[in-house]
C-alpha cells in the first residue's frame, strides 16, 4: 500500500484523519468519502460544439453574403447600372 487511497480503500484510516475523529467514535463505522476524479468529458464536447457551432454560423453567414451580392449583381447588371465582363482572351506570344 503506498498510496493514501489504497490505505483508505483497504480501511485504514490515515493519521491525520484519525486525530479529527471525536473521542469515543467506533472506528469500525467510520466511512470516509472521496471526491470523484474531475471528468474531462463535458468540456471537451461543449468546446467541440461551440467550434462546431462558430464554422456553421460563418458557412451561413458566407452563403447569405454570396446570395445577396449575386443578387444585387443581377439586378444591378438587369437595370444597366452595372457591366462586367471576363476576359479570357491569352496573349499569344509570336516566334520571329
């Protein structure tokens, strides 16, 4: 037994705990109560679901904008406000 908390799972009481006991207190029914190991569980998932959530909310956000422009292109291409043009022509590179 090297470590306090197989003392204490084996019954023993640690010295420290023993002088707490008020006099007179039969040993054999004393339970002592240990606090649980800290569970890493529900942090890990809240911290996957709020960078979860914060790439859904920025893919809508993107997808919203994208439909707005394209709109506001189309209207604005439809009216005669606005012109483009793309230009795919290459630069044809002549041999002399």
């Amino acid at each position: 037994m090297q470590l306090p908390e197989d003392q204490i799972r084996a019954g023993h009481i640690p010295a420290d705990l023993y002088h707490r006991l008020p006099p007179g207190t039969d040993l054999h029914k004393v339970v002592i109560v240990q606090q649980a190991p800290r569970s890493y569980t529900g942090p890990i998932v809240l911290t996957l679901v709020i960078a979860a959530g914060s790439v859904a909310v920025l893919l809508v956000i993107a997808f919203v904008v994208h439909t707005i422009a394209a709109a506001a292109v189309s209207v604005l291409s439809a009216t005669g406000g606005l012109s483009y043009t793309i230009n795919r022509a290459t630069k044809t590179r002549k041999d002399i």
